[in-house]
C-alpha cells in the first residue's frame, strides 16, 4: 500500500506541475466546512500520503498469465463502479476531488472508460 501510495505522490507531482501550493485535502472532510485557501498538501518532498480517499480501497487482481506477475494492483471506490488500474488514472480524479470537484473530471472512470 506504501508503495502505491508513493507513485500516486509522484503521479501528483506532474499532474499538478509542481511539488508546491497544491489545496489541502481530507479525505475525511463532509463538505459542510469552508476549504482554508493557502492551505498545502504535498509541500515537502520527503511528506507522504496516508491515506486514500474515504470509500477507496486498494486490492489485489490476479491475474489469468502469471509469466510475468501474478497480479496487478487496482484501487477502487469510484462511484460509477469502475476501478483505476494505474495510479496515473487515480491523480486525474483526485486532483478534481482536490479542486471541490469543479467542473467535468478528466479521469478514464468519469468518462466511463477503464
């Protein structure tokens, strides 16, 4: 779970184009608050994540051809029931989570694709 959590990390660091000023986010938060604005998540290179967003969770798939592994990991919790299969897909949603959920997110589940 470190491991994958860290790759999101470093997913985000492309993402949102620098490893600074990026708006806070708790995964815990019920939206009744105000967001603090200056607020960072991620400002410290040597910081990690976590945890995942409430109602994600990363699990295991196995995989039919074990030549090269026996299985991938795949996060879910989307809401429309489709899972990331790579990190790189997850940081497109959580960067819109991030964002107040504003506007149309970019990620391969909103757009119901895998």
């Amino acid at each position: 779970m470190e491991r994958y959590l860290n790759s999101i990390e470093k997913e985000c660091e492309e993402v949102f184009g620098h490893t600074t000023e990026r708006v806070f986010y708790d995964p815990n938060d019920d939206d009744t608050s105000e967001k603090a604005s200056g607020t960072h998540i991620f400002s410290n290179p040597t910081d990690i994540m976590k945890s995942l967003p409430a109602g994600y969770a990363l699990m295991h798939r196995v995989r039919n051809n074990t030549t090269n592994r026996a299985g991938d990991l795949h996060l879910w919790g989307h809401p429309s029931g489709l899972d990331f299969n790579s990190a790189a897909k997850f940081v497109k949603h959580l960067k819109w989570l991030i964002e107040g959920r504003v506007g149309d997110c970019e990620c391969p589940p909103c757009n119901g694709q895998r």
